[in-house]
C-alpha cells in the first residue's frame, strides 16, 4: 500500500498493517525538525521579546524579540545561550527593560548584558573559582538600570548542603549586594513600585516550594513580615499592582487559588476557580496571571486535564473561547491584551496576543509548518478510572489517553492496539494536553498512548497531590497498573502487548512497575529513570536533596524502606524486556545507575537495549539524541513484539541484548 503525506488525505484507501509498522509522515526526524521549546515571554514597550530552545542547534536557548512592526530578531546569535543551572532545572534565564538584555550565559553561568545596538553581550559578573560555581536566576530589570536575581554559590569541592541560595541586587557598575538569604531556598525577588519595599518567597530543606513556601514582604525601615505562607501552604508568583497591593497564588484552600492584600488591608481571595491556577515551581520564571491596568486580571487554570484561560474582576471569572489546551507565561500587553505561550490538541507552542474584550487572537510567534493535515494527530480523551485507596482517601487517577489515528492504514479486523503508558517526570509534574510530535509518533504508528496523571500529580489540587507523601513508590505504581488494567479491560487496548515508559521521576515509576508490579507489561523503556533512591537521596544536587523525604521517608532512618522500593534491590524481578537510555553528563540521575540495572539484566539474561548519549544532561536537547531515544525505542518494541519497522524510514534496528543460545 502507498500514500501520499501532506494537508490533504492519503491518495488510496486505507489498508491494513499490524500497528508498530503502520507508515507515517510522524517521523523522528518531523519530530525535532525546526523544533523550537517556547519559554518564557516579557514585554518590553510594544516589542514582545520570548525564548525558544532549538534541538537542531544543540539545544541552544535563544532570545527572540519581535517588535511592533512585526520584524522578528535572534537578539542572541549563535554561539549564546541564555540558560541557568540554578536548582539545575533552570528558568528566569533572562530580563530585559527597556531594550536591554540581562541573561546567564549556559557555559560559564556567568551574568551577561546586551545594550541596544551593541555588537556582542558584555560580562557583568567574574569568572568564577569553580566553573559554572556562581549561578543566576529568576532575573528581574530595576527602573535604575540594575538588576534582581537568586544567585546560587557552589563552594569547591562541596557537597549539596554546601551550596548558598540568595537575592542578588546587580547595580548598574557590576557591584554586588546580597538582599536576603539565611534560608536554603529564595525565589521571586519583586520589587514595589515605590522603589524600596520588596517581596520574596523563601523554604526550607526538606519541603519543596510546592510543600510549603513564606511570601516574605521587607517594608523600607528593613522590617520583614510574612505574609503567608508556611507548614501545610505553597505560596507562588507573587505580583505587585501600581496601587501597591501585592498578589500571589496560594493553595490553603487545596487548589492554587489568587490572593491579594492592599496597603493596610486584609487579606483576600480574588479568584477560586476550583482549579489549579499555579503549578510546581519546578523552574524560576513561571506566570499564570497578569494584571491589566483597569484592576482585572486574566488567569490560566487547569480543570479536566487540560487548562482554561478567565478573566476575573468583572463579575466573576469569564472563560475566552480559545481552542487551546495549555497556557503558560501569562503576560499584560498594551490595550486590555495579554501575551501567552499556548498550544492546543492540533496545535504546537505559539506566542499569542490575547485581546481580553472581543476581537481575533493574533499569533505573533507561528508553530512550524508540520505540512500535515490534522486527521493525522490523535486527540486525548480525559480518562479516570479506579485504583486502590491504600488509606489516601482517593480511590481514582486520571490520565489523557490518545487513541490510534492514521487516515491511511487501519489495525486487521480483530487486532487491538498496544498500549504505551507515558509516566511523566517530577513526580510532582502533570500530562499535557497539547499537541506534541513526540505522542503523535506513537499513536500514527498504530499506538494506543495513555500519558498518567497517577496520584501526586498536579493540577488536581493539593489533597491529589499528597496523595503520593511516603507512598512513591507504591501509588503511583498501583495507578499505572491500574490505568493499563482499565484500558485492556474496557477492550480498548491489547493486553499482550502493554509497555511502560518514561523518564526521570518517570523512568522510576517505569522499573518499579516492571519488577514491584510484574506480569502487567510487557516491554519498558527507561529514559533517565532513577533506578536507586537511596543513591538519588545521599548524591542529589541541593533543590532536590530532601525530596524524597517527604515522597518515600526521610533519610537516612528510613533506609530500608528506600531499599524496599528501588528497582536496583530487585533485580532479581526483573523478567520484561527494557530499554534504557542515558546522558552522560547527566547531575540528577548519574549513569551510574543506569549501568547498575543493564549490568543486572545482562547478569540475569533478560532482553535489553542500552544507549549512551554524550553530552547530553537530565533530559534529551540535542536533536540528533532525541531521534536516536525516539527510533530506538520503536526498534525495540518491534523486536520484541514481532512487527516489522515501517519500510522508507531507515530506521536502524538497536543493538538487543538477548540471553545466550
């Protein structure tokens, strides 16, 4: 059977192929060509400026301004790239105010500056005693032509515990001046429009931000007051209006809910949409919310597993019909707009211009040409389903589960899909509902992909999220188990042929669910995973260090118990074909222990793949490692499942290790 791929529909009528070997324009080259990771979004006067992180050039974080008459500028050529290392995730990377640029330069971490008009960026801070010892992040522009920032200090030779987090004022001539400090973490640093009061967020080891966070406020005598924030409360991104009230986002009332408090007033509740409006403070820079001049704000909120965006303070939240899923850096423009990064079940990233009263959304940033009809992608179907309670008082989880779609080639009459269970990072992270190349690539393929929010997930509000304190390890295996049982059983997938991937967070849950949950899946892939959590806890970079604290018990008293739950104790259990993949260069999950669980599968004769990726970190930037994760994991599948790789695509088979004879 042939087809012809492009806007329109295949030429012939569909055939049928074993699913795995169904042809698709959806390649692993499609999937990272002229990709681009919308980050944050500023607006700077009329330009809007945003960054994009670009596979094909290596990963490289590039600034990009477009300014009012639509001209569209690379403000960093080749080789910058503005990325921190701060709490290794990064974000708030770059500021800029009034044409111009402040940014962290990937390769030494250093701070640098970009004048208009000025040929090349200027260093602003020295070279460091330790490379890449002295980070910055979460960068705000001052009106006196400085800078904010949370610097981060590595000490020779020292351990996580070592490392020093504080706010950072940068003059204009490079002097330094710490602001605030003496905690283990600070974030937003957010000076008053009087100049002199300045708000902040700080926490300590062992709670995340989105465990518990204190808005600190430091009037201009010094004086400091919480505000809120503390035990049993995540406070986030907190805004200062023109009138001096000050905003921030709090989840006391279990979903990430607006906040505000005017000058000598009392704290109020402005918008509960009965969703998250915040998410983990995974990385600096986040922005759900903006404030419009007239005393509105336009927000973005997750309901259902997809996110919705409202505008409150005119009698109630208003939902804008938009035909996007997911909203992120939520930013105020001139006349009663906002700007946004947004993307949508057909759609990829964009940079889009929301006018909040009536008229056409303008995209200012286009997704690429994809050159594809949108027959080709699969749209996901939110999906809950039952799991075990195990005296967390929620008995259900959720997932976003993607059908198989090719217009050009259907499954033989009978034949259900495989299924491919997607296990996201974090673990406190969430599925997106958006359409990503990455999913598509499965599923034009003849695969069914069920991408998990298992309890701990966020946007399901803070009791969902608990859900998984001293229980990792064992929940969220219960619901992937769960999940994959669900769909088998309601005949939608093939219960021979179920799989299990994921990465990070997400590459744990994988080898646990195979070797603490076998006889459910029948092939796994594991991209980063951490395979031994007492190794994650004692060697872990400072943001995560205490992490697991609070998701499996706190270390190192609690050490049987991390024995118990990683798959590296178990390897003796494992008897389902695995694929790993890892960087070499990777901080949060060294290749150590992936080469731990390969050399137990070889030592126990399982089938498996290993691919080693130089240069690559915690998660896949470079194209060329991305399509060599991508093709590798489909070889493997169809060499253990039996189906022929799709003819034309030249995809080489990965090397499976198989036992003797």
């Amino acid at each position: 059977m042939s087809a012809t791929y492009g806007r329109g529909m295949p030429t012939t009528s569909p055939g049928s192929l074993p699913p795995g070997s169904w042809p698709t324009p959806i390649t692993s080259e499609l999937v990272v060509r002229a990709a681009a990771r919308l980050g944050e979004v500023r607006v700077d006067g009329t330009d809007v400026w945003w960054s994009e992180g670009r596979p094909e050039e290596g990963g490289r974080s590039v600034v990009v301004r477009r300014s009012a008459d639509g001209t569209t500028t690379d403000v960093l050529p080749a080789p910058w790239n503005a990325r921190t290392r701060v709490h290794e995730y990064g974000g708030g990377a770059w500021a800029v105010r009034d044409g111009v640029l402040w940014f962290t330069e990937f390769t030494d971490q250093r701070l640098y500056r970009l004048a208009p008009g000025a040929a090349e960026p200027v260093a602003v801070t020295p070279e460091p005693d330790v490379p890449s010892g002295v980070r910055f992040a979460d960068l705000t522009a001052t009106p006196d032509g400085g800078l904010l920032a949370v610097r981060e200090t590595h000490a020779p030779g020292g351990a996580a515990t070592d490392v020093v987090n504080e706010i950072v004022r940068i003059r204009p001539d490079g002097t330094t001046e710490v602001l605030a400090g003496g905690t283990d973490f600070v974030s937003d640093p957010r000076p008053a429009p009087d100049g002199v009061t300045l708000a902040w967020l700080r926490w300590d080891h062992p709670d995340m931000p989105w465990d518990a966070a204190q808005l600190v406020v430091r009037a201009a005598d010094g004086t400091e007051h919480v505000l809120a924030g503390g035990p049993g409360e995540s406070v986030v991104q907190p805004v200062w209006g023109e009138d001096l009230a000050l905003w921030w986002l709090s989840d006391r009332s279990d979903v990430w809910s607006l906040y505000r408090r005017r000058p000598h007033g009392e704290v109020e509740c402005v918008a509960d949409v009965g969703g998250d409006i915040a998410g983990p403070q995974w990385v600096f820079g986040q922005s759900r919310y903006a404030l419009l001049p007239d005393g509105r704000v336009v927000l973005a909120y997750a309901r259902d597993g997809r996110d919705r965006l409202a505008v409150a303070g005119d009698g109630g939240p208003r939902e804008l019909d938009l035909p996007h899923t997911v909203f992120r850096y939520v930013t105020a423009a001139a006349d009663g707009a906002v700007v946004c990064v947004a993307a949508g079940p057909a759609s990829e990233p964009v940079v889009l211009r929301v006018p909040v009263d009536g008229g056409a959304a303008e995209v200012l940033r286009p997704a690429r040409d994809l050159g594809l009809d949108p027959a080709w992608f699969s749209r996901p179907e939110h999906v809950t389903f039952p799991t075990e309670d195990r005296g967390t008082g929620i008995a259900e989880a959720h997932a976003l589960v993607y059908p198989p779609t090719n217009p050009g080639v259907a499954a033989p009459e009978g034949e259900l899909p495989p299924l491919l269970v997607v296990v996201h990072g974090g673990p406190t992270a969430a599925a997106t509902a958006a359409l990503d190349l990455a999913v598509q690539y499965w599923t034009s393929r003849g695969f069914c992909v069920a991408d998990v929010d298992y309890r701990g997930s966020a946007g399901y509000g803070r009791r969902y999220r608990e859900a998984l304190k001293g229980n990792w390890g064992v929940v969220d295996l219960d619901d992937v188990v769960a999940c994959a049982r669900h769909l088998a059983g309601t005949g939608r997938v093939d219960p021979a042929r179920m799989a299990i991937r994921g990465g990070s967070a997400g590459g744990y849950t994988t080898l646990a669910a195979l070797c603490l949950r076998p006889g459910v899946f029948t092939a796994g892939a594991s991209h980063f995973g951490v395979a031994d959590l007492a190794a994650l806890a004692r060697d872990t970079h400072k943001f995560e260090s205490r992490y697991l604290d609070g998701l499996v018990a706190p270390w190192p008293s609690g050490a049987d118990v991390y024995a118990e739950r990683s798959p590296l104790t178990h390897v003796d259990a494992f008897d389902t074909p695995l694929a790993v993949f890892q960087g070499e260069e990777d901080r949060v999950v060294p290749p150590e222990q992936a080469e731990s669980i390969v050399a137990g599968l070889r030592a126990k004769g399982v089938p498996h793949a290993y691919l080693l990726f130089p240069g690559e970190q915690h998660g896949f930037r470079r194209a060329e490692s991305i399509r060599a994760a991508l093709d590798g994991e489909l070889s493997f599948y169809a060499q253990v499942w039996g189906f022929d790789l799709p003819e034309g695509e030249g995809i080489a088979p990965v090397d499976v290790v198989r036992p003797a004879g």
